[in-house]
C-alpha cells in the first residue's frame, strides 16, 4: 500500500510540509501570535517556558524545541526570541541537525520591527514550502503514533484493539509504530515485556514501571492512574484501563524503549516512548520524537490535537460520537451496537489513515486544536 508523502533531504518523509514560527522563550510568544494571525499557512508554536528555567528542566525545554524542528512534517522554522544568547544556541543546534532555520530576537528592537521583520521572513519561507509536490511512499517509511484519551469501556473492548489491528497492518508493511503513557501499562507491563525483542528491552519496560511507581509514592501522589472521565466512562482498575489501552500498540515485537528528548531510531516495528499521558504531553512527546501522524482513540471524547501531526480521532461510543461529531474522524460504534465482522471497522480505520497521510485533513487540523505543552521532568525518570 503506498501514500503520497513530501522527501526530505535527510531521508525522512513526512505527511505535511509546516514552516513553523517558535517561541524560544515565553516571553517571545505574544510577538509569534502577531505574526501568525498575519500569514496564512503558518504554524505557532507557544513556548510555555524558557524563562529562568535550570538544569535538567532548562536542557529538555531546548531538547523539544530541537527535536521538534526536526520532525519530518516540518519544512522550516522561524525561531523568535528574546535574548540573541539563548536564541543563537537553539539555531546553532538545529543547523547541526541541517533543519532550514531562520531567527530573530526582541531585545534591541522592539516588538512592532520584530513582527514586521518576521513576517517578511515568514512569507518568504511559507511560499517556498507550498512548492513541494507530494510523492509516492510505501508504508515502511510511516512513523505512526497511537494514543488512548478519555477512556471508557468502548475503548478497551472495541477502540484500541481494532487500532491495534491497524498497527499490526503498518508494522507488517515496515513501518513504525511509536506508544507511550507509562502509568497506562502499568498493570499489563509483564505482557509488553513478553513482547519485548529482547530479554533486555522486556527487563527496560519493568524498571521504568517501577521506578515510577517509586518515584510517585515517595512524592505522596496516589490516586493517578484513573482519571474522572475513565470512572465515568465505566473503567473500574488501573489493569482493566491498562490492558485495554495497550492493545492500541498491537501484537508485534516492541523493538526499542526510549524517552523523553530521545528519537525513533529503529525502523519498522513497535517502540515504547517513556512518557506522560496527559493529551497535550504525549502527542508533542511523539512529534518531538519523530512520529508524523497519530490515531487517537477517544471512549468519552478528547479534542486534543497537535501543531505539528495530524491527530485522528477514533471513537466507539456512539453518544460520543454523535455528541462530539465535530472532533471525530472515525465512527466505529456501529461495530458495538450489531453483530458485525470487525474488519469492516479496521478497514475504516486503515482508509482514513492513508487518506490522511496523503494530505486530507483530520478533525482537530480543521478546527484548529494545536494544544502546546512542554512535559518537564519530574516523576518521569530518563531511560
């Protein structure tokens, strides 16, 4: 099966061609709002921090920022700061990753120049990028995410395992297929570690796991398994809402573990990214990763999307799906109400998938769900 995708010049291929304008410090993003409402077709992103950050907070704020601006979808950045310091130590890092950058900075000119001058530059660069013509690609060069929000007993019994179907599909193709949300397997971590290519990995997956547990505990935080929408959405434990939501990754081997401010590295296969699982958190940890396009399986309906990937929304809840028509790309329910082979609803998936990643645009592109937020360290022990 194949998509039309863009070629980048480093091998990668990406499913959209954004030229986005980026904070490097909160106290730039008022100035990349201004130029954003003023040129079409491009992307803000909104540094909620950057500012008197230190240590391994400070490193993992740059580290998004870089890794961000190397995400296949992206043609080219706009780097707006406020100090030239801080501002030319983010560029300099992308240009060694040869991302296309471009950047300015506040201090010694003013807002109003530094908008009109960003403007001119991000006209130029938005032209450019809309010169791209797509090409044809085979799915082993897709770098897919998958993602649970809102759970409830839909999503375990039907949602999640009929993505997992889909990203049994892509593996199978070569593709790679990336998951996340540490405290979503915990419960089910022996099963992914059976999965595991190696004892190795498996033995990866189980530390991480506890080690959060630890970490949490010492911290006094209990109760962060379920959130209020998974009990009212019926999920009743940590391991009914965990086995559930693992089967969005499929059944193939897990050939690699890695965590925040890292990237996919291997192709084809399944990768766990170490990560939080709050909406926002977790599809900028999978952009910031590497990952061009997540399916997003959503039980009580979770907007949520993404600046830089097309997020699909993939519901089995009717009630959901007719309350929330607007967010939902793909309506399985009718495969809960009647006796009906679920194949028909892999195959829905699957076609709104490639459809997607050839240029159609999801739900949350079209209204605009471009949710920022930069997860810091915290419980979240590096691999």
């Amino acid at each position: 099966m194949k998509f039309l995708g863009y070629d980048n010049k480093n091998g990668t291929v990406g499913v959209r061609s954004k030229v986005l304008i980026m904070s490097a410090t909160s106290v730039a993003n008022t100035v990349v709002e201004k130029i954003a409402e003023n040129i079409a077709g491009l992307t803000p992103i909104i540094n909620p921090q950057g500012r008197a950050q230190y240590g391994t907070d400070a490193n993992s704020n740059e580290d998004y920022l870089v890794n961000l601006s190397q995400n296949p979808n992206v043609y080219s950045v706009l780097l707006v700061g406020f100090d030239r310091g801080k501002t030319e130590r983010i560029k300099s890092r992308m240009q060694e990753k040869n991302v296309r950058v471009k950047s300015i900075d506040i201090i010694g000119k003013g807002s109003l120049e530094t908008i009109r001058e960003g403007a001119t530059i991000a006209l130029n660069e938005v032209k450019a990028s809309t010169q791209r013509m797509r090409k044809e690609f085979s799915l082993n060069e897709l770098v897919m995410g998958v993602k649970c929000g809102s759970s409830d007993t839909t999503s375990g019994v039907l949602t999640n395992p009929i993505v997992g179907r889909v990203s049994d599909y892509v593996s199978d193709n070569g593709g790679s297929v990336v998951f996340g949300e540490t405290i979503e397997i915990i419960g089910g971590e022996r099963y992914l570690a059976e999965r595991a290519a190696s004892i190795e990995l498996g033995g990866k997956i189980l530390d991480i796991v506890k080690r959060v547990d630890t970490s949490a505990a010492k911290l006094g935080i209990k109760n962060y398994l379920t959130s209020s929408d998974n009990i009212e959405g019926g999920l009743t434990t940590i391991e009914e809402k965990s086995l559930g939501a693992i089967k969005k990754s499929g059944s193939r081997s897990i050939v690699d573990v890695i965590g925040l401010g890292d990237r996919v590295t291997k192709k084809g296969g399944v990768t766990f990214l170490h990560s939080p699982s709050a909406g926002p958190e977790l599809l900028n940890s999978l952009a910031a990763a590497g990952v061009v396009v997540t399916i997003f399986t959503t039980g009580g309906g979770n907007p949520a999307g993404n600046p830089v990937m097309p997020v699909i929304k993939v519901t089995a809840n009717p009630e959901t799906a007719r309350m929330m028509k607007d967010n939902i790309d793909v309506d399985i329910s009718e495969y809960l109400r009647v006796n009906k082979p679920v194949d028909g609803a892999v195959e829905l998936v699957k076609n709104e998938l490639l459809n997607v990643i050839s240029g159609k645009n999801t739900s949350a592109e079209i209204l605009g769900h471009n949710e920022i937020s930069i997860p810091r360290k915290g419980i979240w022990p590096v691999v």
